[in-house]
C-alpha cells in the first residue's frame, strides 16, 4: 500500500469521539499475578536524601549545589518489559546526553528507575515513594495509561511534574492535572484513525472487539467502536477479557459471527496468544490494533500469523525520525538492542524534564521545588526532540501530534530483523482534540 503523509482533519471523528472523552475502565489491572513481586515497595528504590549540614559545623552550600533526580516509571520485568526497559533506557540516554545543562550549573543528577510491572496498585505504590524523596523533580512515565491514573493523584498532590513518553488515553489531560504532559497522541484520535483506514483502506464491513478491560486497551476499542457504528461498519461484538493464555471462549463466537476483522485492543503479550489462536482455528479475519501492539515480542508470541497486518502507532520506528539516527545508534551501543518505540520519545520526555529544572532553577537561584518545574514545562516554548517540536496546550497535549499506520513486514528472519521491516503505509500530523 503507498505511502501518505500529511494534514487528516477526522471531521467525522471531531464531531462524535468527544462527546465521550475517555469511558469508563475498571480499576483492575489487565492481567496481575497472584501478588505483585515488588510492592508495595519498588524495584529500585530511591536512595534516603542526604541530611542538611549543621550550620556550625560546616559553611553553607553554594545556591546551585545539590543532588536532582529524575525518576521513571514502567515495567521493567513482567511481560511487557520490553517497552517498559525501553523507556527507562531512553530516559537513561537522554539524561547521559543532557544532564550536563544541570551538572555545568553545580548540581548531582541521577536517574531513579521504578518498576510498575504494567499494574495500577504497583505504579501507585511506587508513585508515594518518589512523592518522599525530596530530591526527585521530574518524572519520565508511563507505558500503560492505567498505572498512570493510578499515580497522577498522588504526584498531584506533592506537586511532581509527569512527561509521558507513551500514555494515549485521553483522561491523562482531560482530568485536572495542571502536572500531567505527555509526547504523543490521544486514544480518542488513535482510535478514529484505525477505524477510518480499516473502512476506507481496508475495505472492513463488519468487525468483532476485544479488548484488555485496562483504560488503555478498553479506551482505544471504545473510540474505535464509536467511530465504526457512526460510520456504518458491523459491530458483531464488543468484548473484554483478562485471559492471557487460553482464548477459546472468546474466540467461539468470534468464529460463529465470521466477522472481516477482529479489532484488539491492548497490549502485546495478549493479542499474540489470542491472534495465534485464532488462526489455528481457522478463523479467517484480519487484524487491527493499536500501538500497544507495537514489539517484535508480538512477532515471538504469533509468529506468521500476524504478518502482514496492520496497526497504529503514536510512536512509529525510531528510523522515520530523522533526527534520532544518534539516539538509534547509541542505543543500540549501549545496551546492544535496536531502540524499541517509545524509547525515544522517553529520550525527549526526559529533555523535557532537565530544560524546565534548568529554567527553574536558574530562576530560583538555585535548587527548584517542584511547583517551580511545573510551572516551567507550562511556561517553556516549543521543545525540538529528536522525534518532534513539543509545544503543551493548557490540557497538557502537544499542539499538534503525528500518528502512524504500520504493516507487519511477511519477510523471514528474526523477530527483532522482521519488526524493524515494519512499513509505514499512513503518516499523519493531527492537531489536538
């Protein structure tokens, strides 16, 4: 299918996907273990603020003087650590690159990595520990929207400033949260543009939906509903599931109703199993999903059946931005894996990050408090990252964001080799709902 690129109004979206901004999603996770390996406390703790000076024991420290951390917050072990150990990787990066904008001024900077495991009550836990450590300023999260939602309440109240390099559903910025900023789109708009290419490309009369019952997969299956019965296309069933191995009972009526595709909304580590079912059943109907689908780990769990479909993306391959060729390599070099999505736009959350401290701090005079950055993301001009030119609205979205319609390459080889084959078939630049 040929390239495009360019303005897409969604007129038909605007008018419709709003009325509803984000519904409603259960408090559960997708699919939690037993207990959680690590709460309520993190993986990776932050170290205990070091204690003030006695005045008569030794003179006072400089103004720029101090330790700043930034921390990050994603699945860092579980079944979606790939993207999770991508962000922190990014982030780790981009303070590597740029964290100089802080040491040259006299501070200590250090990142502090936090493993959510892809579940609310974890990234809530984890989220009150970095509230307690005075010296974390900035936070680099999340993967999941959920867990995001789960801790924007409480990095509210302690004034902790949160750039997500990957959180679609639209509740990140549509509840209050004057601390809450993310570098890429909305599930709302991501949702619109996977059901107007599945009607208008793909020629789509019918489909069935499943998702994860999380806010982010239940989120973008919801708007991808709402546009498809507005537009005319079949919705044979709309269904939720935290099955993570054994699909059969959703894949029963799904096989009775012969839809033309099955439209997924979630993760990786689910619609693998769940499309591999369904081709050993001979179920015959195309795949769609989202970004969450977005990891050659989709590859490893389905193997062909999932090549040659398509999906879409508000990160895309680090190799359709041109400015992340530096990032591409150095990733690469550091941790000896190609760069997966959302790495990069973590190496631009955290740019984002270490420019409103260094802004702040300078008009403090010395170390900022957290009110300060907040007020300095809100208060900077348009951010050049390497993936984009970040410019917030008052919600917190970026003025403008670009979505992506992928195609899962057919060729044989490794999954890693095989993803990064991936064709951008869609490219579209969307200003903010």
């Amino acid at each position: 299918m040929r390239y495009q690129s360019g303005k897409w109004l969604l007129t038909t979206f605007l008018i419709g996907a709003l009325a509803a901004c984000a519904p409603a999603a259960p408090a559960a996770p997708t699919a939690a273990p037993a207990a959680p390996t690590a709460a309520p406390e993190p993986t990776a703790a932050p170290t205990a603020a070091p204690a003030e000076p006695t005045a008569t024991m030794a003179p006072a420290a400089p103004a720029m003087s101090g330790k700043i951390k930034i921390a990050t917050q994603s699945p860092l072990s579980g079944p979606q650590a790939a993207l999770g150990t991508g962000i922190r990787n990014g982030a780790d990066l981009g303070l590597q690159d740029m964290g100089k904008m802080l040491t040259d001024m006299g501070f200590e900077v250090e990142l502090a990595p936090f493993d959510d495991q892809a579940k609310p009550e974890v990234g809530a836990a984890n989220a009150k520990n970095i509230a307690s450590d005075p010296d974390i300023l900035c936070i680099v999260g999340h993967l999941n929207s959920g867990v995001a939602l789960a801790s924007l309440p409480t990095y509210k109240d302690n004034s902790l400033a949160m750039v997500s390099p990957a959180n679609t559903n639209p509740k990140i910025t549509e509840s209050g949260y004057q601390n809450a900023f993310r570098v890429v789109g909305r599930d709302d708009v991501q949702g619109a543009v996977g059901e107007e290419f599945a009607r208008t490309e793909m020629q789509i009369k019918s489909v069935y939906i499943i998702h994860d019952k999380t806010d982010y997969g239940q989120g973008v299956a919801e708007f991808f509903r709402q546009q498809a019965e507005k537009n005319g296309i079949q919705v044979l069933g709309f269904e939720g599931t935290e099955e993570k191995s054994n699909f059969e009972s959703i894949l029963t009526p799904i096989q009775a109703a012969n839809p033309d595709l099955i439209y997924f909304g979630g993760i990786y580590d689910q619609a693998g199993p769940l499309f591999r079912q369904a081709r050993d059943r001979g179920i015959t109907a195309k795949f769609l999903g989202p970004d969450g689908l977005d990891s050659p780990e989709l590859l490893k769990l389905a193997g062909d059946a999932v090549k040659g479909m398509y999906y879409t993306s508000v990160a895309a391959p680090v190799s359709q931005f041109p400015d992340a060729a530096k990032f591409a390599e150095d990733y690469k070099a550091k941790f000896n894996e190609d760069a997966p999505p959302f790495s990069a736009q973590a190496y631009d959350a955290m740019g984002i990050c270490i420019r409103a401290i260094a802004q702040a701090a300078e008009k403090a005079g010395g170390k900022p408090s957290r009110e300060q950055v907040v007020q300095a993301i809100r208060d900077a001009g348009e951010y050049k990252g390497i993936t984009g030119a970040y410019t917030f609205n008052a919600k917190g979205d970026p003025v403008t964001s670009t979505y992506f319609v992928l195609q899962v390459s057919d060729k044989d080889g490794e999954p890693g080799e095989v993803w990064n084959a991936n064709a951008v078939v869609k490219k579209l630049d969307i200003p903010a709902p």
